[in-house]
C-alpha cells in the first residue's frame, strides 16, 4: 500500500531524528513525500513512470554522503526523499505483481528496473497489496513514529493506519465492484476519458 511506503519513509526518518534532533520536522515530512512519491505514476505506467529501483537508491547515496558532510534540513531532506523512494521501488519487488487479481499469482511484473530495461518479476513475500500482512508491515513501520512523534504528526500516522486498515478490509471487493461496474460504462464515454484514466481500468472491461 502507499501508506506503507510513506509510514516507511516516516520510521526512517524516525530513526535519523534520534541522531538529528536538531533537523526539525522538515525530514520527516520529505521522507514520507518520498515514500509514497514513487505511486503518483498509478494512472500511468504503474511502477515504471517514477519508480527507479537503481537510480533513486545510487541517488540516496550521493545525497546521503553530502548530508553527512553539509548537515542541514535541506540536506537531510533531500536524502530521506530519496531514500524512502529507493526504499519504496525495492520494497515492490516483494510483493505482488501489477495485474487486477494480483493475489492470484498471475502476473510476472513488479517493478520495472530502467538500468537494465527489464521489469522485475513479484517475489510475493507480501502477496499483494492490501493483504493483511501488508497490513501487519504498514502497522510495524507506523510504530517508531507513534513512540516518538506527538501532535500533529502521530494523529497523521493514526490517520494512515486507519485508511491502511479500511483498504485491506476492501481490497477484494472493490475489485469485485469493478468487474460489474466498468463493463457497463459506454464506449462512447470510455472513449473520453483521459489516457491514464482509461488504461488503468481498461484491465476491467
């Protein structure tokens, strides 16, 4: 789920804070922006458009080595991002693959890697997303914030939890609602949708 990579991103920055306390709040919330940034490409080419398994992880090195030697907000901030995003291209490899039923074992694409021009195949260690132990890791991830964090901050983490936990209860049928659904749009309607909209539910007609 995206909320597991954010609160990712967020336990990251958790663990940094305790070295950094200094940095302020400003990592935080961009690790957390890097973990879920990678998904903006969901009515794109999912999980090639702005995922970068090679290029964000060499990036976060480069930018971790200057933070280490600069440290300040913007330095750290720019590190976490694009850790969390690095974090989050890898993490989808372990999971599922792209296509609708993903929990079906189906598909054999996960993650595209561009360095080598070849999409990743799903190693399933999470079936997909949105399954309970999906669930179980988004809660792990949410936990060092939770501990540390207060004010705004925690109810933000309680807030993802709370979404996390509704999408897993809904995966599965949403996907059921879908199939009855989509079918029943016109085609002179599905013909004027925007691009993206109409590749990603094109799988359900």
């Amino acid at each position: 789920m995206a909320t597991t990579h954010a609160l990712a991103g967020v336990a990251l920055a958790v663990g940094v804070s305790l070295f950094v306390p200094e940095a302020g709040g400003l990592p935080l919330i961009a690790a957390g922006i890097g973990g879920f940034f990678p998904d903006l490409d969901l009515t794109g080419d999912h999980r090639k458009t702005l995922h970068f398994p090679v290029y964000y992880s060499v990036a976060a090195v480069a930018a971790g080595v200057v933070a280490a030697v600069v440290t300040t907000p913007l330095t750290l901030s720019l590190a976490l991002f694009l850790t969390a995003a690095a974090l989050h291209s890898v993490m989808d490899a372990a999971g599922g693959g792209l296509e609708p039923r993903p929990w079906l074992g189906q598909g054999e694409r996960a993650v595209y890697n561009h360095a080598s021009g070849r999409w990743i195949r799903p190693r399933r260690w999470i079936r997909y997303d949105g399954a309970p132990e999906d669930l179980a890791l988004c809660g792990a991830f949410a936990l060092p914030g939770l501990l540390v964090l207060d004010g705004a901050a925690q109810t933000a983490i309680v807030a993802a939890l709370g979404v996390s936990a509704a999408y897993t209860v809904l995966r599965k049928p949403l996907v059921a609602l879908a199939d009855r659904v989509v079918p029943r749009i016109p085609q002179d309607v599905f013909d004027r949708l925007p691009g993206r909209v109409s590749s990603f539910i094109a799988a359900y007609r």
